[in-house]
C-alpha cells in the first residue's frame, strides 16, 4: 500500500488490511499521535469529551480526534496484544509517537494508588519481547516521550515516580509467595502486563513510545490489592486525569519533534 513506510509491500498491505480489520477504522483514519491503553471506558471518555464515534472492530476499539491529531486505541491486555498493536501501528503513514496509558501494581511502601509511574525500561519476564531483541538488550522507553510525559506532570505538580516495571503475564499473583520473592529481588518499582513488549517492538520498528502508567494497587501488601469496589474507584477519579495527561505529553512530544530535538528514532525513509 502506497501510504505505508517503504517496507516489504506485501508486509504492509497485510498490516493494512489488519489493522482495518481489527480497528473497524479505516488507515487514513489514524493521526500522527496515539494513546494506547487496556479499558474500553477510556475509549468511551475520550470519545464523550471530544464529540467523536467509537469505532469497534473484531479486536480492538478506538476513537479518532482530528482537531488534536490524537487516536486512541484499546488493544486489550498482555504482552501478545501490545506487540501485535506496535507491529501494526508501526505501518501507519503518519504515525509519529504513541503513550502507553496503563496501570500498574506499586512496589514501593511510600507509593500511593492515584500516583503516576514513569517506566525507564521494562523486565522482560513476559517472553514475547524475544522476537524482537536478543535476550541482553534492555527494554528501554523512548527518552524523548518519557522526557516530555515527566515535563507535563512536573508543570502540573502532580505526584509521580520514575524506574523500572516488571513485566510479566501472570495476572494473578498476589498470593503466589515464591514470586513475590523474585519479584522483589529483582528491585523493580512497578508491575505490569505490556511495557517491555511495548518498548522492545517499538524499538525494533523505530516507533517512538513511552508509558505513562497509574499507580492502581499495591498488591505486596495484603489490603492493597486490587478489588472490585478499589478498581471502580480508581476508574471514577483519575479517567479523566490521566486521559488528559496522556493529551498534554503528545502535545509537547510534537513540540519537540519540531525542535528537532534528541530522543527520537529515524524515520525510515
């Protein structure tokens, strides 16, 4: 497809087709900057606060916002998903960053739920990163984008943390004591399902991406594990927040694309 990045044709016309397919958006459909996430509700907040359709496919849901050049896209969850999603927007035309808007487990006893975690890189612990990078190179976010996301919430005053995600696809481990013990020694700050796919693809396909994560829970204790009731909360007082903290980083990570400033991968062609 002429639109795509000089690639293998046949390569990009099938990511075309797949991503269509799973979007229910066509590719024109895209902009330049796209915020990636895990919850449908962001998607339908996004579309609410910015008068603009969801668009469903067979996997994913997305909305589109022209006067911000901002897509959003929910790819669901785990480390198979997050590749698929950067091998797939990698292709786009367009495309110039993305932000991972997740949410991850707090490791540290001083970290609070409603935190922001800045993730520098990502423990390859879930296995899919492999296909992309040998097993010694580190699964590092983009520095321009995480450079820009720890600017906005600088200027806002809001209470964030830097350092390193574990990244794993075991959802359901709090009570596994064995891994707690791993965990801990391996002296990771956060934990969660899709950073260091996320980083290691993008690297790999020369997509500047970054995370910018809410703290959730705080699973090494007890009564800081996630409920159902905890979730609900999380969702009711920092959507909005953090959906407009993702908006603000891709703003300047644009602004410092137009500086021509150090941190982003070249283009291609």
């Amino acid at each position: 497809m002429e639109n795509f990045r000089e690639t293998d044709p046949h390569e990009a016309q099938i990511a075309a087709d797949t991503l269509e397919r799973y979007s229910g958006s066509l590719v024109g459909d895209f902009r330049s900057f796209l915020l990636l996430t895990n919850f449908h509700r962001y998607i339908r907040h996004f579309a609410e606060t910015h008068q603009v359709p969801i668009m469903e496919g067979s996997m994913f849901s997305c909305a589109h916002a022209p006067d911000l050049d901002v897509s959003i896209i929910d790819f669901k969850l785990g480390s198979a998903a997050a590749a698929l999603i950067v091998d797939l927007c990698s292709f786009l035309p367009n495309v110039k960053a993305a932000v991972m808007l997740g949410m991850c487990g707090g490791l540290r006893s001083h970290y609070a739920v409603g935190d922001y975690f800045i993730p520098l890189a990502g423990i390859r612990a879930e296995g899919a990163s492999d296909f992309y990078l040998p097993s010694a190179v580190p699964a590092m976010a983009n520095f321009l984008v995480q450079k820009a996301a720890s600017t906005v919430l600088e200027e806002n005053k809001t209470p964030y943390h830097i350092g390193i995600t574990y990244t794993a696809n075991i959802r359901f481990w709090e009570f596994n004591e064995a891994f707690k013990e791993k965990l801990q020694d391996t002296k990771a700050q956060a934990y969660e399902m899709e950073c260091a796919t996320l980083f290691a693809a993008s690297y790999r396909r020369n997509l500047p991406l970054g995370a910018l994560l809410l703290i959730s829970d705080l699973p090494l204790s007890r009564h800081g594990i996630k409920t159902k009731e905890s979730s609900k909360k999380v969702f009711d007082t920092y959507t909005d927040d953090h959906i407009q903290k993702g908006i603000l980083t891709v703003q300047l990570v644009d602004q410092m694309l137009k500086q021509k400033m150090k941190g982003a991968y070249r283009a291609k062609n």
